[in-house]
C-alpha cells in the first residue's frame, strides 16, 4: 500500500513515523515540527484532530506538509470522514472507542472515497466490547480486538488496513504482534505505547521492536517518547540500523573507555557524534580509546581513530593515513569524512 508517496507492507523498507505535538489550530508551527522531522529522517507524520475546529488548519498542514499527513481521530467517527476530504494521506482510528460498528463503518467508507489507508490500532483503552471483560492476558484480548475489527472491514470491502496492537508493557506488546502476524495478511504497525521519557522510552521502544524485527515482524514503527518527537526519529533510525535493517546516516562505534585509555575520549566522542548529526552518508566512525580494540576496530570502520598516549592514528578505509595530537583529533576525523564524501 502506499501512505501518500510512502510504500507501507511487503517488500517495503520499513517506514518510519512520529506524531506532532503542537497544537494543530497552528499550522505555521506544526508545519515547523514537521519539517524539522522529515530533516531528522522521519518518512509519514500523524497529525491530532481532537475537534471539528482544527478541520481547516488540518487541511492547510496537509497541503504544505513535506510528508504523508495521517489523521489521528478517537471517539468521533465525523472527524475521520472530514480529515479523510481535507488531504489525510491515512486515518489512523480505534475502533474500541469510536462509537459503534456503524461509525467504524462510516469512517472507513470515507477512507475508501479518497483512496487512503485506515490504520486499525487496538490498546488496552479500545478493545472490543466483546473481549474486554473476558478473563484472558492483555495480548489475547487485543490480538482478538485486532482480528475482529479486520474481519469486520473486510465484511464492508475494505481491505486497505494498516494494524497496530500495542501496550505499554513490552512483554505483552511483543506477544500480540508475535501472534497477529500469524493471523491478519495486513501490514504492522509497531510501537510499545506511552514508553516513557527518552532514555527509559527509548529502551523500552528498543528492546519491544528490536525483538519483533529480528523476527520479521513490522512494516512501520513509531517510537514512542515523552520527549520532543524529533529524538523518536533518531531512537527509530538507531533501532533499524542495529539490526542492519536500515540506515539514515552514520554509525559511531566508540569505547567505553578503561584505565587502559590515555586520551581524554569522553569529550571526543560526544564531539564527533554532535558533528556526525549533519553527515548523512551512512558510514561506520569509531572512536577508540586504547591500542586493545582501537586498531581492529578503526580499521574495521570507514573512518576511525585508535588514540595512544596523547595521540591518535587516523584510519581510512583499514589504512592509516595520519598521527595527530590529541587535541586535533576530532578535526582530523572530519577531514577525513569530507574526503571520504567526496570521493563517493
């Protein structure tokens, strides 16, 4: 499926997304948010529509949005049908909470009109009425809620679905989309919800998906933070290229440092990894602090630097190139970077 110019599901690369936090009756700063994610890396952006008043400026955002824009509604089914005739690239609904089968109904029959994608997202806040009260785990009752609401799509013709199953537990996240994948043909949406703040979120989020990836499971991933959501992107990014999924820019392998190291490496590293954020050549950097590792490793990596006392050697591609005094280090691997860029 494609989420505006976005392929979602199959042999896709998987998408990543985020959600705005500005308010969405202002549309010069939501627009900003936006932009500063898509610079980030982030490929479809969800946009709140909490009320009818928003509709318009939810338009406007669509129209000078530089990503897919999905239309995030609960509770109200009327939302959905006009974010759906105002530029939604999806609608992202909970069924569990939107009202009744009948405005589910309504809602995907306006997705249908304009040619988009819904996202079917059960939590445990929007189960199905049927299997809330049930004496099951949470991941059974929302793998069920999940299931149930796609079969019900699928009895009005619509077959368009997106599917998310999440909970802020990571055990029961991992284990709903374990046994969704099994049982819908539709693409996933992952996410460990309300995560927490950024390191907490962060490791949760990694851990959760981390573990479904490596199992095939995922199309689409949000990282879900308590935090500006430009950080969700580099947290996504970083999850997708640990496991050698995707890349959106360069890697840095540094050491944790020892009584071995003879450099003061701490600085230098935080000092290449705040620089490597305006490189987008996906590239391995290491910054390495003794001669235990340092050299397998720099050689190892596109560019790197195994530091003695006082000095480190700089290394392109496997090879030494230059011996420079602590204090030039960071330069030095930058210069290399830049030739590295240019000769590509």
């Amino acid at each position: 499926m494609l989420v505006g110019s976005v392929p979602v599901g199959g042999a896709a690369p998987i998408a990543v997304q985020s959600m705005t936090t500005t308010d969405t009756r202002d549309v010069e700063a939501t627009l900003a948010q936006i932009g500063r994610l898509a610079d980030a890396g982030c490929e479809i952006v969800r946009v709140a529509i909490p009320r009818a008043e928003v509709l318009e400026s939810f338009r406007a955002i669509c129209a000078g949005s530089p990503l897919p824009v999905v239309a995030d509604v609960h509770f109200d089914h009327r939302l959905a049908i006009e974010a759906a005739r105002r530029g939604a690239a999806k609608l992202r609904i909970n069924p569990g909470n939107i009202g009744s089968l009948d405005r589910f109904d309504a809602a995907l029959e306006a997705a249908g009109e304009a040619g988009i994608p819904v996202r079917i997202g059960v939590n445990a806040g929007s189960l199905a009425p049927e299997v809330q009260d049930r004496d099951w785990d949470l991941a059974e009752k929302l793998v069920a809620s999940a299931v149930a609401f796609c079969e019900h799509a699928e009895s009005r013709g619509f077959t368009d679905i997106v599917v998310s199953a999440k909970a802020s537990s990571v055990r029961a996240t991992v284990d709903a989309y374990r046994r969704l994948s099994g049982l819908v043909p539709y693409a996933l949406h992952l996410g460990v919800t309300e995560a927490g703040t950024l390191l907490g979120g962060a490791v949760k989020s990694s851990v959760g998906m981390g573990i479904l990836l490596d199992q095939g499971i995922g199309d689409t991933l949000r990282v879900s933070l308590t935090a500006d959501p430009v950080e969700e992107i580099g947290v996504a990014w970083s999850i997708l290229a640990a496991l050698d999924l995707r890349r959106h820019g360069p890697e840095l392998v540094s050491c944790p440092t020892c009584g071995r190291c003879e450099v003061d490496l701490i600085p230098i590293a935080e000092e290449v990894s705040r620089r490597l954020a305006g490189v987008r050549t996906p590239i391995k950097v290491a910054v390495m602090g003794c001669i235990v590792n340092g050299p397998g490793e720099s050689r190892d990596a596109d560019i790197g630097v195994a530091a003695g006392r006082g000095v480190g050697l700089i290394f392109a591609k496997g090879e030494v190139v230059r011996k420079v005094p602590e204090g030039e280090i960071v330069d030095a691997l930058f210069e290399e970077i830049a030739r590295l860029e240019a000769a590509l």
